[in-house]
C-alpha cells in the first residue's frame, strides 16, 4: 500500500498558528491544491472535516470518481491561546 500525505494550501487570513480554526483555502491554496494533485491518481482519499481541507478533497473525489471519506479524528488539535494568532 502507498499513503500519501498532503497538506492543505493557504488558508485565508494567512500564515497562523490555525489548529482547528475553520478557514477556507484562498484562491492561490486552491492552485497549490490543483497544481500538487495534477497528473496523480488515488483510490480513496481519506480527510479532515476543516474546510481548508474537505473542501478541496470533494473536489478532487469528483472529478476523479473516487471515494470520499471524513475522519473526525484528522482534524488538526486546538492551539488554545495560540490559535488564530
């Protein structure tokens, strides 16, 4: 079996200590996005429910015709204090 692991790209409001804040990609996240999964094939993807994140995998799920699936338990940790900061 072959895992790959990809992060999101840029949320909105930046670069911050997100944890589980919910922010959207912005428009360059979503080309980070495209141009990072270009020319590649999976069989399931597996992702956070954050926005920054399942948004994008949907997307990919349908236009690749492959399943989908939301982990709760992928979802990034709360920074506490930190967060949004």
């Amino acid at each position: 079996m072959i895992l790959d692991l990809l992060r999101h790209g840029e949320p909105q409001g930046g670069r911050l200590y997100r944890g589980n804040q919910d922010d959207a990609l912005t428009e360059k996240g979503w080309q980070q996005m495209l141009d990072s999964t270009q020319n590649k094939t999976w069989d399931f993807i597996a992702t956070s429910p954050l926005i920054r994140c399942a948004d994008f995998a949907k997307h990919l799920s349908t236009t690749q015709h492959i399943p989908c699936q939301i982990f709760d338990d992928l979802e990034e940790l709360g920074f506490g204090d930190w967060q949004g900061r």
